[in-house]
C-alpha cells in the first residue's frame, strides 16, 4: 500500500499527483465523504473529519490539530486512538503503538494490529463452533430426508438417504468473516509482527471455506452467548468490512474509509470524562437531551438536542455546547453559536450556558457575557460563558492528565 499523504483537519490546496480528480471526486460523492475531504479546482481540502481514507493508490491519513502540545504525529495517533477508546468508539489500547509509529501507515497498522492480536489471544482458548444447516446424500439416516431431493437422487438407489441436518462446525459464517477479514488485511499490511500473526489465523483456518463479506451480510451476523470471548475481533472485522470495498482479484481492501468527526468525539470525551466524575461534580448529566423547536411541528429535522445538559444539585441547569474550532477571544464565536445555545436556554429554562472549545494557545481568552436585553429584570438575564480546555498533551490518557482536564471542567463548572 503506497505511503499516506499525512494532512491535518481544515487544510487547504493540497496537491496531488497521480490521480484522477474526477473520479475521486465521485466517489467521495457515491460514499457520502465530500463532507470529510473536498475537491475543490485548486486542490483538496479537509474538514473536521479525521482518520483514514484510501481510494485506489491515494491514500490520505488526516489528523487532528488540537489534541497535541507539539505537533508530533506520534502524539497525536496516540491521543486520537485514545479519545476513539475512551468514548468507545474502538476498543482498543494505546500501549503497542510505538512500535508502529513508523510505520507506512501507522494508523491502520495499529488497527490491524489490535484486530490480528485480540482474534490470535481468542483462537488459543476458544474455536467458535455453531451448528450449521447441512444437505448431503448420505448411505445412512442423518437428521430428516428431504423427500423431494431424495426421489430425484436416489429413485433408482434404496441405499441413500437425502438428508438435512445440523452440524456443530468449525465452517460457520463468523470464523468465514474471521477468515476473509484476515486474509484481506494479510494483503495491504506492511508490518511484519502483523503479517506473522494474519497467516497464523489464515492457517489455523486452513480448513474453513474462505467467503466473501460486505456489509450487509456482516450486520447479520449475531454472536451467540458461548461466543462473547470473540466480542472484540468480532467487532473490529465488522468495522473493516463495512468501512472499506474490496479487490475480489485479489481478496484485498482496494478502498479504506475510517474516519471520525472531531465535533462529535470532542463531546463525547467531555461528556465521558465528566459522566465518570458525575458525584465529584455534584450534578446530573444528560447527553444529547432532545426537544421540538416548534409546538405542534412533526419535522422531526427541526428538533433541537442539547450537547450535554448540566443540572445541579441547588437546581441550576446549565446548557454546555461543545465547539471543536479555534478560539483565542471574543473574535473567534460566531453570532450563530450564541442564537444556538439561547435557544437551548429558553427551550430548557435554563439562565446559564457555556460555550466549551479545546484550549488553541495560552493566549486564550475566556469571557463571560450576558444577553442584552433593554432594561432586564433578574429572571431575564441569561448568562454566556466562553472557556477552553485544554488537550495539548502529549499523552491524554496518563492519569495525572486526566486529572488535569477533570480540574479544568471543575473550574468551568464553578466547583469548589
């Protein structure tokens, strides 16, 4: 797989060489990404979007701008994958990933990595079995005759039975996904560690028919009680068959689409950090609270859903409105941000809202406002924060980080 052209989000004029932007183009259009990578006559542009996307021999690791104190791309992957672990987006760890950060691709050899590792840990305990629905002619009696087969097959043969029966197999439809997943990335991996652990499973599955999968044969998938132990794997084979298209030439992932959008993983790590530390906060938390913007309105387009709404124990409801952008004063909102979190105000009966950003520099400045509104009595007065927290570090998930960020939603929260 060639080397990816590392970009970060929001940037602009990027050039590239050997591909056709036409067709590129359509197909960012056909798989619904011309939101997460733009092709604009002077180049490409990116988003908010972060992760990996690969189409035919372009590939493009894009990461994100504000979860590191240095710039360092090692740091970054490492944050990134833990945000996606924290908010369990992925289930995997940070802790193998040196390795690999110089790596082709380091991104997706660590997802391969994760994969290939918890599905080896597996098969050494456990070999999925299921029963599986069979047919054969058999020269005994096995489960019930099909009576319809059995006269067209054995009209002139007594001694053979049509038979349908259920056998407990190895050949099932998950170790048939296990085997398509691993042989596919056993063809694009470039790291050795990985390649040895793929053909370790491509052989100890040397007896299972290899299939092919696409998603919607994947989602049909459901693990049975005795398979929880293949949870992991499971759910990571799932993520590459119905992220990706594949080469049928060559039983390989030809195009690759992991990706995430910044907006929504800086929420969900907010809310996450703050939902485990609800009792020390001393609040209530509810993630994404809904409400019709318009009595008697049943487009269901025009609901409203609060990031995270805040309640304290004294009665105080606070509305907290994560914005993953740039922001160093009151320059940087926008008129639309503060329409948006008064409305959640009033929609709410809440007086209190903030507007949260990633730290973007110690120059930061953060404001606290009110509406203006002529001549207000106290039950009218709406009160605007704009703080920041910072994630510049180089490794969020070290404890004393963490600590670090809960004291930063402490000072925000006003909690002593």
């Amino acid at each position: 797989m060639a080397e990816p052209i590392v970009v970060k989000e929001y940037s602009k004029n990027i050039k590239i060489k050997d591909c056709d932007l036409s067709r590129l183009h359509h197909y960012l259009e056909c798989q619904h990404l011309d939101s997460a990578l733009k092709v604009t006559p002077s180049g490409i542009e990116t988003t908010s979007w972060v992760g990996v996307i690969k189409y035919k021999n372009t590939h493009f690791q894009i990461l994100p701008k504000l979860i590191c104190n240095n710039g360092d791309k090692e740091n970054i992957l490492k944050n990134l994958i833990y945000m996606l672990s924290y908010t369990k987006k992925l289930d995997i760890k940070t802790s193998n990933e040196a390795r690999l950060s110089t790596a082709k691709n380091p991104f997706i050899e660590i997802l391969i990595r994760e994969y290939a590792k918890s599905l080896f840990e597996c098969l050494k305990r456990l070999t999925p079995k299921r029963y599986v629905r069979e047919e054969d002619n058999l020269n005994y009696l096995k489960g019930k005759i099909k009576f319809t087969e059995n006269i067209r097959y054995n009209s002139s043969n007594q001694a053979k039975f049509y038979c349908e029966y259920d056998e407990f197999s190895e050949n099932n439809i998950l170790n048939q996904l296990f085997l398509f997943v691993s042989t596919c990335l056993y063809n694009i991996s470039n790291d050795s560690y990985n390649k040895k652990t793929l053909k370790f499973i491509m052989n100890y599955y040397a007896d299972i028919k290899l299939v092919r999968f696409d998603r919607f044969k994947a989602e049909k998938i459901k693990l049975s009680r005795n398979q929880e132990l293949f949870k992991k794997p499971f759910n990571l084979a799932k993520m590459f068959v119905e992220k990706t298209s594949v080469d049928l030439s060559k039983n390989k992932f030809e195009n690759i689409t992991l990706i995430w959008d910044m907006n929504k993983l800086f929420e969900e790590f907010v809310f996450e950090i703050m939902k485990k530390n609800e009792s020390e906060l001393g609040c209530k938390l509810t993630a994404q609270r809904g409400r019709k913007l318009l009595v008697g309105d049943t487009n269901k387009k025009r609901n409203t859903f609060v990031d995270i709404m805040i309640e304290k124990i004294n009665g105080e409801k606070i509305v907290l409105d994560t914005k993953y952008k740039k922001f160093v004063s009151s320059d940087d909102f926008s008129n639309a941000d503060v329409f948006q979190v008064s409305t959640y105000c009033l929609l709410h009966k809440a007086k209190h809202a903030i507007l949260l950003y990633p730290k973007w520099d110690a120059s930061a400045q953060e404001n606290d406002f009110h509406l203006n509104i002529d001549n207000p009595s106290e039950s009218d007065i709406y009160q605007i924060d704009f703080k920041t927290i910072n994630l510049q570090y180089d490794y969020i998930g070290k404890k004393e980080n963490l600590e670090k960020i809960k004291e930063d939603i402490k000072r925000i929260l006003n909690v002593a």
